[in-house]
C-alpha cells in the first residue's frame, strides 16, 4: 500500500516536472517554437539504454532535431527513470509527456485490440515483411485509431525481434510446458497463449525478471535475443529455444493533445522523423539480435537449443485457441482486425 502511495506521489510530481518540457509550443500556439528558444519534449521508452527501442528513439532525436534546426530537443528517458512500462503509458496518456515507445504488454488492458500481437505464430517468419506488414496493413490503420481513442497518435509501428523463450529445462513440444512457471508481459492473450501449451504465465515487471529466475520463482521467460543479452537473463537461465514463436512489436506514439497542438509542417518533420526511424531499425534490430546471439554463445554456458520446423508446427496448432479467446474477448472490431491482418500475411508470404 504504502509503496503504491509512493509511486502515485512519485508519478504525480514527474507530471508536474515534465507538463512544462512539452507546454510552450502548445500554450504560445503553433509557429510560437519556430521563432523562440528551443522546445524540449520528453521520449519515454521501456527498454535500457542500447536497446532497440533506445537505439529508435535516438535515432528519432537526432532527425527531428536535425530537421528542426534545434528549435525541438528531445530528452530520451529508458525504463526505470520514468517508471515501469505502464507508469509510462499512463504518463503519456495524460499528456505529462509528449512521446514514448510502448509494447502490447503495457497498453494491452488499454487498446484491448492490439494484443493481436501477443497471439504466436502471427505474423510471417521473414522479418522483412513482417516491418512491412506492421506498417503497411490496412488492419493498422483500425488499430491506430483505437489508440487515438485513447490518446495516443501512432507515428510508427516496428518489430524488435523474434522472441525466445528461456529456461531452466528444455522444451521441444507442447507438453514440455506442463506446469512450467513462464514470466511473461502482463497481458491476458499473452497468458491464455501460453496456456494452450499448459504452461502457467506468471506476470512479473521487467526489471524484476532476473532477480525471479535468479531465486527460481519462475522457470523461464521470454524476450528477443537482444534483451535476454542486455537483461543478463543468459546468466540465470540454462537453456533458450530458439522457437520464433512471436514477434516482439514496438509502437512509437505521441500524446494526441499534443500532437493536435503542432503546426502542419511541424507534423511533416515529425512524421519524416518517425519514417526515418522505422526505416533505420529494421537493420539496426536485426543486427543487434545477430550479435547478441553470438556474444551469448561465446559468453555463456546456457544451451541454445533450435526447434525444428515440425516441433514449430506443433506448437502453432496447440496455441490457435488462442486466436478464438482474442476475438470472443475483444468483440468484433478485433475479429476484423485480426482478419484483415491475416489476409494480408497471406498475400505477402504467397
Ligand atoms: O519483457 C518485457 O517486459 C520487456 N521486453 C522488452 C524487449 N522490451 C520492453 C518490455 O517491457
């Protein structure tokens, strides 16, 4: 209880802090920002510094504020500064800060819809057209504007990398997951994907992750190949399946009053910026997952273990129950959201 106060106090003492980055381009109207001192608007991301998401959102800083000629400065906040991921969400809905990069995790109970993303064997095995789909698709275009009921502009979508499941035992099938305590984002199609297998999803913040697998409160978890590096869960944990089960995808938002309150050309800059992101992190991510792999493999004792095509399979018929509890729990819109996505998975893998 009493840490809960805290955090409340904590966040509503940021909201005052931060309210004034972002208020001089909205409160002096449009060009005021052109023609004054530079603005500086707040990035929140829940990742730690040489992230993915940091490496975007550093990338972002740089355009917008090349394009701007210094009249914007971002300042870029990873997880923990701001508090956790939802702390942020919750920051950037009411407009404390003006951008952030949130997962399905965190926005989950929020934008229902977008916990498409949590559903496995999804989106195409080929990461390049999975960039493409999650920007291209006309399904992201209704998931963008149940965002903007709730606030926030989507100015880019982007996948981070295949995400691995990690463990104390190996797991080549379905049944290996029987019982198995898996920490997973806090989202209920993440867990009900899970237990489909029979495991038994445990939801634990982000940066409590290691410290779990350390005192064996859970068995494994699962993360793209850069953040089980970065998070040092190699150290805790003995096996990683490369399972390629899911794809972890990113959103960059904006909060909508503030993004209301910029000009039209101060919305091309931003945009352009956003592009230019998206663009870069397709490589910078792929990259990082391949190096990190290799600095896993020569750094740690952890087995990598690779399913194979027919193990994969069985897994995707186990969990596409799944896909039912999605639609069942999230109405109609989620129905045809989740439709038009595979639809055109189908068209760019034929
Ligand atoms: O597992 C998580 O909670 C986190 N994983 C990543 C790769 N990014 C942020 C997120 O909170």
């Amino acid at each position: 209880m009493l840490k809960k106060i805290l955090v409340g106090f904590l966040l509503l003492t940021l909201v005052f802090v931060l309210t004034g980055c972002g208020s001089e381009e909205e409160a002096a109207g449009d060009g005021a920002a052109e023609t004054q001192e530079a603005i500086t608007w707040t990035f929140a991301h829940e990742e730690v510094q040489g992230s993915v998401q940091d490496r975007y959102a550093q990338k972002f800083k740089e355009a917008i504020e090349a394009k701007t000629d210094g009249a914007v400065k971002i300042d870029v906040y990873p997880v923990g500064q701001l508090g956790d991921g939802a702390n942020q969400v919750e920051l950037l809905q009411n407009g404390a800060i003006q951008l952030g990069i949130n997962n399905p995790g965190s926005v989950g109970t929020l934008v229902p819809e977008t916990n498409l993303f949590s559903l496995h064997f999804l989106l195409p095995s080929d990461m390049d057209k999975a960039h493409e789909l999650v920007n291209n698709s006309e399904a992201m275009e209704m998931l963008n504007q149940k965002y903007l009921e709730k606030n926030m502009k989507v100015l880019g979508w982007f996948p981070e990398g295949y995400q691995m499941w990690t463990g104390n035992k190996k797991i080549t099938e379905p049944a290996d997951f029987e019982g198995f305590k898996i920490r997973t984002m806090a989202s209920p199609v993440i867990s009900e994907s899970y237990k489909t297998y029979g495991a038994d999803p445990t939801p634990i913040p982000y940066m409590e992750v290691y410290s779990s697998l350390q005192l064996n409160m859970i068995d494994g978890q699962v993360n793209p190949i850069f953040a089980i590096e970065e998070m040092k869960f190699y150290e805790v944990q003995d096996y990683m399946m490369l399972s390629n089960q899911a794809i972890f995808v990113g959103t960059f938002v904006a909060n909508d009053l503030f993004w209301d309150s910029l000009s039209a050309a101060r919305k091309e800059q931003v945009k352009a910026a956003a592009d230019e992101a998206t663009a870069y992190i397709l490589g910078a991510q792929k990259d990082l997952n391949a190096t990190r792999l290799e600095s896993i493999k020569e750094n740690s004792e952890m087995e990598i273990v690779e399913l194979t095509p027919a193990q994969r399979e069985k897994f995707k018929e186990a969990s596409l129950p799944a896909r039912e509890f999605y639609v069942e729990k999230y109405g109609e819109d989620a129905g045809e959201i989740l439709e038009m996505l595979l639809e055109d998975v189908a068209k760019i893998t034929k």
